[in-house]
C-alpha cells in the first residue's frame, strides 16, 4: 500500500482570519490535536486545540499568529520521515503539502501512519526480536547482518533503537531458528545482550549456577 493511499482531505484548510470561536467549535466536533491554517491562500502552520482554549473568544487567529507552528510533510516524503515528523511535534494530524505547488492537498492521520507500519516484516513476521548494545564507534550494520546470517538465521530487520553514553543499542528482528546461536555469536563479536530469551543457554547456565551457589551457602 502507497503512502498516498492514506492522504485525506474532507477538513478543508482554516483561514487565519477566522474567529476563536470558530476553531473552538471544530475542536469540540473532532479528535484532532491541530487544524491547518492558511493566510493569503498559502499554508503557514498549524494552532494547537490547547492553545485555542485559552485564546480570547473574540478575537481571531491572526492576533495569535505567533502560536501557529509551521509543520509539514510533502507528497514525496517516505513513511519513515512521516512518523518522525508526527513525533517530532506531538501531533495526530500532519498537513500534507504538494512538492511542486507547495499548496495544501490534504493530510495524514497517525493512527493510518502507524498501520502502515504495522504491516511492515519486521512487525508482521514471525520470528525473535534481539536486542544488543556495543560501543557505537564499534558495531557495524553490516558486522550485525554478518553474525545473523552465519549462525544459520535471516535477518528480517534492525535499527538503532537508542544511542546512550556512546553506546549504541540495536534491535534487530531474525527468523525464529537458532536464537541461541545468534546470541553466543554476538557475545563472541564483543556485544552485550539487552533482551532476556529462553533459549539463551548462557543465562541460563548463570541462574543454575546462581541458584546452586545459593543452596549450597545455606547448607
């Protein structure tokens, strides 16, 4: 499914000239944290529904101008870029503008973004999810794809989940075959193993000892 499969347009862009009231009564009637704005036929941002409630009734948005926030996606963006920007400004409704006339066509909802995403291998497959850590001037992609693929697995998908201290965490998805292999290969390349497995012999063997350890002090 494309991108543009998911672009509405049944909430037509608001003229900057138009009353509190007015987007006050638009808000009651959706579930939208934003409403486009236009001014002189060309978009400008977004007000915020928090924002409006706390406006003079009487006046318009022109005399808030200064709030509205200038954010956007255009036709050409890929779906990635689209979520970081729904992220990136705490919102569930993104305008999206035309890349050649720069003009307001529509938007994007997040719920319909984050479905797109839902339908992609790396959430829709089955399979392990495996989360390791290595210094971020050391691991490698492509030493990751490497590791995977020699312990007799597929990697189905990664990425850099969180970058911390100058350690970088990296959440990869493999074929649900050989957990325990991939594992000890990480841990033989120098990478530590953030997420708990079953299948993970190493843990495994520490609880035991850990616990034969323990009877034998209380014995």
């Amino acid at each position: 499914m494309q991108l543009s499969d998911f672009l509405i347009n049944d909430i037509k862009i608001q003229s900057i000239k138009e009353p509190v009231k007015h987007f006050r009564n638009l808000f009651n009637e959706l579930t939208y944290s934003h409403l486009p704005i236009e001014k002189k036929g060309k978009y400008v941002g977004c007000i915020f529904e928090n924002d409006v409630r706390c406006f003079d009734s009487d006046k318009t948005i022109e005399d808030y101008e200064y709030a509205v926030e200038c954010f956007f996606v255009t036709t050409n963006d890929n779906w990635l870029e689209v979520i970081k920007t729904f992220s990136d400004n705490n919102t569930n409704l993104m305008p999206v503008i035309d890349e050649e006339t720069k003009e307001y066509i529509g938007y994007f909802e997040l719920n319909d973004i984050m479905t797109l995403f839902n339908d992609t291998p790396f959430l829709k497959e089955s399979g392990a999810i495996i989360v390791v850590q290595k210094s971020f001037e050391e691991y490698s992609l492509s030493e990751i794809a490497q590791i995977v693929e020699s312990s007799n697995s597929k990697l189905i998908g990664a990425f850099i989940s969180k970058i911390e201290n100058d350690m970088a965490e990296v959440t990869l998805k493999t074929n649900s075959r050989g957990v325990n292999e991939v594992i000890q290969s990480f841990r033989r390349y120098g990478y530590q193993i953030i997420s708990s497995h079953q299948e993970d012999m190493f843990t495994k063997n520490l609880k035991d000892r850990a616990r034969y350890l323990d009877k034998y002090l209380n014995t």
